[in-house]
C-alpha cells in the first residue's frame, strides 16, 4: 500500500574531495538545491520532465538522465508493478563542480524512497543514489550524492559502500570560486582521465596523513585543521591545468589566512574554508577572484555554509 501518491524533495549542491579525500569526502553547500517531484504512474515506466533555469540541457533519457538509474533500480526492488514521472527543477548550475548531478539523483532517490516505503540505510540510498552518477558521468562515485542526501561532511568508503556523516563546524565559511571558462564536453569524465591509475608510495601516504587531518578536523571542530588536510597529491597535481592560474590564487588565498584551498569536484570551482570568527570570507574571495584575473580569467564567487541534508517539502 503506497500512502502518497507523490512527494516532492530538496537537495542542496555539494563540494567533493576536500583536497586529499579524492572520492571519498563531500560537503553539502547552503546555496543552490535541486527539487524532484516524483509521482507514481501505472505505466511500468521511468518518465523524466525538466524545468528550472539550467533544465535546458538536462537529458530526459532515463539512461542517462542521473534521477532514472536510482528509480529503476528502487521501482525493481520494490517488486510493484508501477512506473514513475519524475518533474525536476534543475536549479543548480551544471559544470561547475558543484555536485549538480548528484543533487539530482539524491533527491530522486530521497522521494523514491519514501513513496515506496523501502526503509532504506544511508549506505543503501547512498549506494543507489551512486547509480545515476554513472549515468552522468561514467562511474558511481558517491561523495557528491551522499553529501547532498546526508547533509553536512560525509565520508563515503569501502565495498560495500559504507556512510559517515559529521557535522560541520558552526564557524565553518565556504568561498566558492568559479572561473569562467570554457568547459569540454564530459568534463568530469576527462578530469577522471587526468588522475593516474597508479600512484607512488609516497604520495599515497601524504594523502592518507591529509585526509585523516581532515576528518579528525571535523569530528573535532577544528577549521585549522581540516585547511591543513587539503593539500592533495593524487589529482590535483593533474588536474590543476583545468583551472588557468589556481596555483597563484590558491598562494593568495592562503596568504590572507583562508584554512585550506582546493579544487572543487572535477572543477573549475573552487573551494577555500574560512573560520568566519576570524577572517572575512568575503575578503579572501575578492583576493581570489584578483588574482585569476592577473590570469585573464574572469570569475564570479559566493560564500556560504554547510547545507543539511536532503528533505521532503511536500507530500500528496
């Protein structure tokens, strides 16, 4: 017996890696989120509409669309003979690295989930939720859509998937930075390209040592410390071409007393934490954005909190 015919769910954007926590790590962000509207149907079908600001672009093949790989998969398990239409408002900017696709697929997943009475975990809804990240982008990596369905800073590991969710110190600032260039087709597929396939002993234990710093930052509270845990040597070191200029402004930004700087995702954002307490966020994003244009590049930036996790705003 399925109680509500349809629900309607929010989930916020993200920020993935952190620097050292290379698919792993993710943190929800207070500023843009994505809404589903998911209705059961009695075609047997996943159907997918698009409207919003950045619905344009947005494929309505559920095979490749991130929401229809998550409700196949949840319909399948259900074992009812029903089909889905699924209305998404696509508010986040795609290609930014800010988890657009993963916002998608979360709230689909969030509403799949509480239509069909499924009951699942957080490593279950995550795990399936990572399905329309493959849709999206060729591989199901899951730090973007467990940031967006959990809220707050996530850590996502190990086969079978497993979950941890923290919250975010209160002081905590984010300063995202966009650069405006010109994004390739597949980025995120050609920003995975980018990372080798094997690493040296080395930088595996620099990268083990950082991402430690960062979860024990946020476990303790401690911005400081989670800034000196995002330093990469996995893919950034590879990545950085992506960003024309983001050695200099990640120098400038640390200089005036931002915790920690790093790559966004897949990029080109980028993220710089800031204990609000003591410095102006907004002034280290103006440092940033001078220094790319010392680059010829021109940027726009926003500075937000952590966001919670992904909620249903309305039932029927």
């Amino acid at each position: 017996m399925i109680p509500d015919n349809a629900v309607r769910v929010e989930a916020y954007c993200s920020t993935a890696n952190l620097g050292a926590g290379f698919d792993v790590f993710g943190l929800a962000l207070n500023k843009y989120a994505d809404r589903a509207r998911v209705r059961i149907t009695n075609t047997g079908i996943v159907r997918i509409k698009a409207l919003g600001p950045y619905s344009r672009e947005l494929p309505r093949a559920p095979t490749k669309n991130s929401a229809g790989p998550p409700a196949r998969a949840l319909l399948d398990r259900s074992g009812l003979n029903t089909g889905v239409e699924i209305t998404i408002e696509k508010n986040i900017p795609p290609g930014l690295g800010l988890g657009s696709s993963g916002a998608t697929a979360a709230a689909c997943t969030k509403a799949m989930n509480h239509l069909l009475q499924l009951d699942l975990s957080n490593n279950e809804l995550v795990r399936t939720a990572s399905l329309g990240e493959a849709a999206a982008s060729g591989f199901a990596h899951p730090d973007n859509v467990g940031a967006s369905l959990l809220g707050g800073f996530v850590i996502c590991y190990g086969n079978p998937l497993r979950t941890v969710c923290v919250k975010p110190p209160a002081k905590l600032s984010i300063v995202v930075v966009s650069p405006k260039t010109r994004l390739p087709k597949n980025k995120t597929g050609l920003a995975r390209k980018l990372v080798p396939q094997k690493i040296g002993v080395r930088q595996a234990v620099l990268n083990i040592g950082h991402a430690s710093a960062i979860a024990l930052g946020f476990a303790n509270g401690d911005i400081d410390l989670i800034g000196s845990g995002m330093e990469d040597a996995i893919a950034e070191p590879y990545r950085e071409s992506l960003v024309p200029g983001y050695r200099a402004m990640k120098k400038a930004a640390l200089a005036n007393h931002a915790s920690g700087v790093a790559i966004s995702g897949a990029g080109p954002s980028v993220v710089a934490f800031v204990d609000k307490t003591k410095q102006d966020p907004k002034k280290i994003a103006r440092v940033m954005v001078r220094e790319l244009s010392k680059n010829n590049v021109e940027a726009t930036f926003f500075v937000t909190s952590p966001a919670g996790g992904a909620r249903i705003i309305r039932s029927s």
